[in-house]
C-alpha cells in the first residue's frame, strides 16, 4: 500500500510526518536539528530515501545535511559557497551597491534523475549545484552574470532565490525566481539565462512593467505541462502559456490577491491552489479564517476551502515553500503555518484536518509519495 | 593538552558531548586552536570561522580566563593558563533572542 511521507522545515527544526495511503493516523519523528533554522528538506525523485536538508543558523550559519535512510539518520555534507570569481555587488535596500554576500540556502531542488545532483537557491540570490551528493558546490553563475544582475534588490526577507522549478521534458530548462529580482529561465542547463517578467505589473516599484525588480514569491508546473506556469506574485496572481515567454493576471475573484505558496493538483493540470492574505503590511489571513482557494479552471474563477480549518480568530501566515501536494489518486494536498500547524487534505482540498498543531513556526513542506 | 568548550549547537554538529581536548603542536593561539578544532572536527568548518576569510563569524565570541578575546588578533598568544590546560577556551554564542 501507499504512504506517504511529510518534510517539514520549522524555525527550529525538522519535522518528518508519515502516514499510510488513508492519511488519517500520522507518526511524527522530530525535532531533527533541534534549535536551528531549516528552511527546506526535499527527497529525491530518483531515490526517495535520499532527502537533503538546510539547516541554518544566524549564528553559526549554514549546514547541509543528508540522508540516505529517509530521514532516520542525517549525515553533514559541505557547506561552502563560493561566488564564482570576484562577485561585484547588487543593490542594498536603499540603493546603494553592495557586495554579494552568501547568507544560507532557502531552496534545494534534487535533481529528477540523479541523487548525486542538487540545486541549491542561495540568499544573497544566486543558484548553487551539487554533482556529489551536497558535498562541493558549484555556483551557476551566469544567472548572476545576467546584465539585470547589478540592479537587484531584496525583497523584505533578504535577496533570496527562493523557487527552482526543473522541467521533466527538458533537461537543460530550469526557471527560478527571486524576491525582488523576479523570474529567470535557462535553456542552456545554466549557463546563460534570460528574465521572464513580460505582463508583470508591479506598482511598487519605479516602472511597474521593468524587466525585472519584481517580487514574485512563488511558481509552480505541473510535471505533465512544463510550459504552463502559476505564479504567486507580492501581489497578483499570474499565470504563462509559453514558459514564462508572457504572463498575464488571473486573480479573479480572489478576497486578496497577496499571498506566498501556489501549488498545482497532481492529476489535473488546470487546479491550482493559493492562500490569500491580507496584505504585504498584514501577513495573516483575511478575517480571520484560514482558507486555502482551489481553482479547477486554471485561474480567475476561485472557490474557498475551509472545512475543518479554523474559521475564527485565525492570524497566521503559510510561507511560500509551505504547501505541497502527493501523487495519490485522491491528490493529498499539505500546507504548514507559522503558527506551527501543518493541516491534511486527503480528498484534493474538500476538507482538512490537522497533522500537528504545536510545531514551531513552519518555513516548508514537502511530500513523498512512496509506494 | 587544550579544553575547548562549545555551544550546544556546535556539539550537535560535532557529535560531541561536554568540553572537547585538543592537542595543538604550535603556539597556542585562536587560529591554532579552531585549526585544531576544525581538522579534530570537520563538520565545524564554516560555523566558527567564515569559510573563505577566516574571520569570526559576527555572533560567535571568544572568552577565557574571564576576558573576551573576540578582538584579540588570531595569532596573539592565548592565556598561559589555555595553553597549560588550566582553564578552557570557551568559543560562545552571543546571546540574542528567540
């Protein structure tokens, strides 16, 4: 039978959340990494017992650690950095330039095909790769190297490559974005990279329609249709036809459209999943009821989701790294707070029910299928 | 024979469990020790010391013998009484919230 197994990254620790195909009785194992920050853990698609995670602290500053027996056991891999060559500056929040500093991993995307191979989305943004298993790291520098490079800015929570997306039909395609940079794509495998901003429309910054600058906080592909892409913007979100070549706003009836994750259904290309909130100065949900918003129609026309999440007094935020789906037949769909609850649905957003309640605050979620 | 004690962050990475004792063939000074320490303990590269310039980490601190000696140069001798054993070197963690 199927199970399936939860990662969660919190700020102070990692979590693994298992569970047969039901999903209704859940084992929790954690804290691993008890006191540190862990962004984001992710498996391997090619060998699920694989599983990297970042652990980070503003102390001590960043480990990467990996596990070949699903999370039982952890072993510390490398966790130098480099910029390639000398890394001149971007720009600081008050637009003066500013070295390139490595800060810690937001981000790590296992390669599709092989363990050995791992992406890491790095703050100051730049995009790492691994060939060995995490133990050196080779910066992709031409991203950084782009002519837009110079004039970036963060965003709110630090200069951050926060999304690696790998297309499944295309090996040297991969998009990643960047608060406050905006999204990028290479066909090249990294070497040369080009900005996919074209029908993003940001009224914060200078010229709401520039080439880059924009925060975009979150894509998502569903693995059947690679060139069709979601996006969760600061504010708006959006949707590509042609690989991020366009975009344009399918917001629709959304309460807000400011939010963090956005995730895709596993077997219908065409529903997408956000959570609304408030405001960029309100990081919580509207009104105080926690709903997750479902569109089957691949944006515009959204419905509420809130049966068994709470309806009342409700003040949490769910991060952009925070919500994930399984390959189930009935799509499984997971988020975390940071509140600290990681809330289930089995039946592809119907109704939901609590994992755990009690968690530190929770900066990721993923999930594995296992068979 | 030198007596290390580390935050509790810095055991868990290290798999360790109360002070750690080092032998150290050079002058007894911090980049002596931490070099000690870091080849004993390869898992602590980067936490105490900034990989590529070797300078300490901004909320990581230096103490013995009661004097903080964060600012001490790397190369200044260390206290007679860490060289000899007598008292430890403390490598601490600024205290800061959360």
């Amino acid at each position: 039978m199927s199970s399936v197994r939860v990662l969660v990254g919190t700020r102070k620790g990692a979590f693994i959340l298992t569970s047969d195909g039901k999903r209704e009785r859940w084992e929790i194992d954690g804290p691993h990494f008890g006191g540190w920050e862990i962004y984001h853990l992710k498996g391997s698609p090619a060998d699920p017992n694989r599983l990297y995670a970042s652990q980070s602290s503003g102390w001590f500053g960043q480990q990467i650690q990996r596990s070949d027996d699903g999370g039982k056991t952890w072993e510390l891999v490398g966790n130098e950095f480099a910029y390639d060559g000398i890394p001149g500056t971007h720009l600081w929040y008050d637009g003066t330039p500013r070295p390139w500093k490595f800060t810690r991993v937001w981000h790590l995307e296992p390669s599709l095909t092989d363990p050995d191979t791992v992406y890491a989305g790095v703050e100051d943004a730049a995009l790492f790769r691994s060939a060995d298993g995490g133990r050196t790291w080779q910066e992709l520098a031409g991203l950084r190297d782009h002519q837009t490079g110079s004039s970036w800015q963060p965003g709110a929570g630090g200069l951050c490559l926060h999304t690696i997306l790998l297309d499944p039909s295309d090996a040297k395609r991969i998009f990643i974005a960047i608060s406050a940079a905006g999204a990028f794509r290479t066909d090249d495998g990294g070497e040369t990279w080009r900005a996919i901003n074209r029908g993003l429309k940001s009224e914060y910054i200078p010229d709401p329609t520039a080439e880059v600058g924009h925060c975009v906080h979150r894509i998502a592909m569903h693995r059947s249709r690679p060139g069709v892409l979601f996006m969760q913007k600061h504010w708006d979100v959006m949707r590509s036809d042609d690989a991020g070549e366009s975009w344009r706003e399918v917001s629709g009836n959304l309460p807000t459209d400011f939010g963090f994750p956005i995730d895709v259904h596993a077997h219908e290309p065409e529903t997408i999943y956000v959570v609304p909130i408030k405001s960029d100065s309100e990081h919580y949900v509207p009104d105080g009821k926690l709903r997750v918003y479902r569109s089957r129609t691949g944006g515009n026309e959204w419905e509420p989701l809130g049966k068994g999440l709470p309806q009342r007094d409700c003040y949490v935020n769910v991060l952009r790294d925070a919500m994930a789906v399984d390959s189930l037949d009935s799509c499984g769909i997971y988020f975390g707070t940071t509140g600290g609850q990681v809330y289930a649905s089995a039946d592809a957003g119907d109704s939901w029910t609590p994992i755990v309640r009690d968690l530190p605050a929770v900066l990721s979620v993923e999930v594995q299928t296992l068979p | 024979m030198i007596r290390v004690v580390l935050p509790a962050q810095l055991r868990m990475l290290a798999h360790v469990t109360g002070e750690v004792q080092l032998e150290v063939e050079d002058r007894v000074t911090q980049r002596s020790v931490l070099d000690a320490l870091e080849a004993r303990y390869p898992a602590l590269r980067g936490a105490i010391r900034d990989h590529a310039t070797q300078q300490r980490r901004p909320f990581v601190r230096f103490f013995a013998c009661e004097r903080d000696l964060s600012h001490e140069p790397p190369d200044a001798p260390l206290p007679d009484a860490v060289a000899t054993g007598a008292e430890p070197f403390l490598v601490v963690g600024a205290i800061a919230g959360g």
